[in-house]
C-alpha cells in the first residue's frame, strides 16, 4: 500500500474533493479530527526521539497508514461511499496527512495530542 508516485494535492479543495465532501463542513470537520489523531502522536514521537522533520513521511508512512485502517469505521459514509476501496482511502487520507503538512505550518510542529473517541 505504498504511496510513492502519488500526486500531492494543490489545495484543500481538491483534497474535500478526493474524498466527495467538497462543501460538507461537519464530515470535512471530522476528517480532519481523525487524520490530527493519527497524525501528531506518531509525528511528536518522531519530534521526541530526535529525528529532523525531512524524513518523516519516509519513516512514519506504514505506521500512519496502519492507523489511518484502524479508523475506517468513524469516516463518514459519505467518504466511505465515494472511496469503498479501503486501500485508495487510506492512501487518499495519507495523501491529505502530507498536504497538511506541506501546507499548514502548525502541522510541523508538535501538536496537542487528544483522545480521539470513538463512536
């Protein structure tokens, strides 16, 4: 399930629009949740054990994309509908997780690590 040779996305809008929820506000808002859970506690790990931000994605993409199938189940139906292959949808997040980063300064750093609940 490797993600190399996979085109980064441009903007946010064409990441909602990989996933089909271009203008649905609370499924973007939960994406988002999901993909901070997985994120900043594999990434501040990362930050904690010494190791500089540029070989992140190389060293951390398994162990995030193992995470991102572990929550499946809380992504939204109406992601899940428009990605019903598990594989293309974890790659699709993994790709947002790397547009985040490239894009969102915050998203360099360490970030506040939360409880992520299930439902």
């Amino acid at each position: 399930m490797a993600s190399a040779g996979r085109k980064a996305f441009e903007n946010e809008t064409e990441a909602w629009e990989a996933l089909g929820i271009v203008d649905l506000i609370g499924h973007q808002a939960s994406i988002l949740d999901i993909l901070e859970a997985i994120y900043a506690p594999i990434h501040n790990k990362y930050v904690f054990d010494g190791y500089l931000p540029d070989g992140f994605f190389e060293s951390a993409e398994d162990e995030i994309l193992i995470a991102l199938r572990c929550y499946l189940s809380n992504v939204p139906e109406t992601v899940r509908d428009h990605v019903p292959d598990d594989d293309e949808l974890c790659l699709r997040l993994y790709d947002f997780i790397r547009f985040k980063r490239a894009d969102d300064p915050a998203w360099m750093h360490i970030l506040p690590e939360w409880d992520f609940e299930l439902e």
